[in-house]
C-alpha cells in the first residue's frame, strides 16, 4: 500500500474526466447553442432538465443510470442485444456517470457565452453570405470560448473527484473501476490514513492546479454564469 497504490486510481480518474470532457464538448456545447439561440416550446423546461445533474444527488443520478442501463434497462438491454456491450462495473460506465454529471458544468457557461454576444456580429456575417457553420466556427465559438473554457475546467475537476454516481453503476473494483476518490473511501474505511493522506493530497494538487489554470486564462466567476 501507499503510493504505488495510488497512481493507478489518478490515472483511470484523469482517463475517465479526458473522456466525459471530450464527449460533452460535442453534447453540452451544441445544447448551450441551440437553447441560446433558438424560440421554441419548452425551451426553459429542457434547459430544467439538463441542469438537474448540478442539484441532483450523484447517487440518485447513479440509480437513474442502472436503472436505464443496467442489466434489465431498456438502454441495458439494447446495448447488450444489438453490440454486446454492458456499462455496469467498467471504466466506461464511470466515463458515462462523469458525462452525466458535468454536463450542465459546460452547458449553462456555453450558453451563459453565447447569449453574451451581440447578434450583429451575426447579422453582418450572414450580409457577408459567410455559411451558418462558418459564421459558428469563425466568429461565435471564438467570442463566447472565454466562457467554454470555464466550463470545460470545471468539468474536468468535478469529474475527477466524482464519487456517487459512479460508485452505483461501475462499482468500486481495484484495477478496473477505482477511481481516486473511490480509493480515498477505501483507505478511510480500511484505517490506512497513510495512503488517504497522500490521494487526497494529490487530488487537491490536481484540483488546484486546474484552477490557477483558469485564473491564468483570465476566466473568473462572472465569466460561468
């Protein structure tokens, strides 16, 4: 026990928190666009919906997730019928739990930064004939990254130390599914405060590091929300 036993754990948790991150770049952000910028019904009941993971309770958020893709989840039984694929008790079921979980971290600064700019930059673009993914690419995405950014960080920091959800649907195995936090629990319980010591060290350091990497950016509080 001791350090040796705690790489293994911070790197599956940086593996998993470069994963969820990764994917919500293509989920939260697209979903901070659209609810930005288009009228429709329901739209502030959708945006409901994709914050509660912020005040949910990661083990309720967890429940959910066995619930849809467990063994008897319709998710569950699609995954496992059509591609032979189960999530419970492996590293992408807690890459899945992080997704989860950080999603409304990226999706309410995304769309914090994309109501901030002014349309006319749009408008006058669209005078140009520039395209719709151009105008996106060129002009919005670069105005409203400040506050991308932001979210992104975040993200990946809570993503690291998720504990809840992921303990409920990828369990907590040594090797294959512990993730930092779930070895601090481990040593706590197990009276080894040598080696909770030093993960919670680390995890800190890791922690902080992330944040002076966004005070570094210039990206403050006022900028997230």
């Amino acid at each position: 026990m001791g350090i040796n036993f705690t790489w293994p754990a911070l790197f599956l948790s940086l593996k998993i928190a470069v994963f969820a991150v990764s994917i919500n770049m293509f989920l939260a952000i697209p979903a901070g666009y659209f609810i930005a910028r288009y009228r429709f019904y329901g739209k502030e009941f959708l945006d409901i919906v994709f914050t509660l993971p912020m005040v949910m309770p990661p083990t309720v958020l967890g429940y959910y997730l066995l619930v849809l893709f467990g063994q008897h989840g319709w998710i569950g039984q699609i995954l496992e019928k059509y591609f032979h694929l189960s999530l419970i008790f492996t590293w992408q079921g807690a890459v899945l739990a992080a997704i989860v979980v950080t999603f409304p971290l990226i999706f309410k600064p995304a769309r914090s930064a994309f109501e901030s700019i002014n349309p006319c930059y749009e408008q006058a673009a669209r005078v140009l004939t520039i395209s719709d993914m151009a105008i996106f690419f060129r002009i919005t995405l670069p105005l409203a990254w400040r506050g991308i950014m932001a979210g992104l960080l975040l993200a990946f920091a809570r993503a690291l130390g998720e504990f809840g959800a992921t303990l409920m649907i990828a369990g907590n195995i040594p090797g294959k599914t512990q993730t930092l936090s779930l070895a601090i629990y481990e040593a706590v319980e197990a009276g080894h405060d040598h080696v909770a010591n030093i993960s919670v060290l680390i995890l800190s350091a890791v922690c902080i590091f992330v944040l002076f990497m966004a005070k570094r950016l210039n990206i403050t509080h006022n900028s997230i929300y």
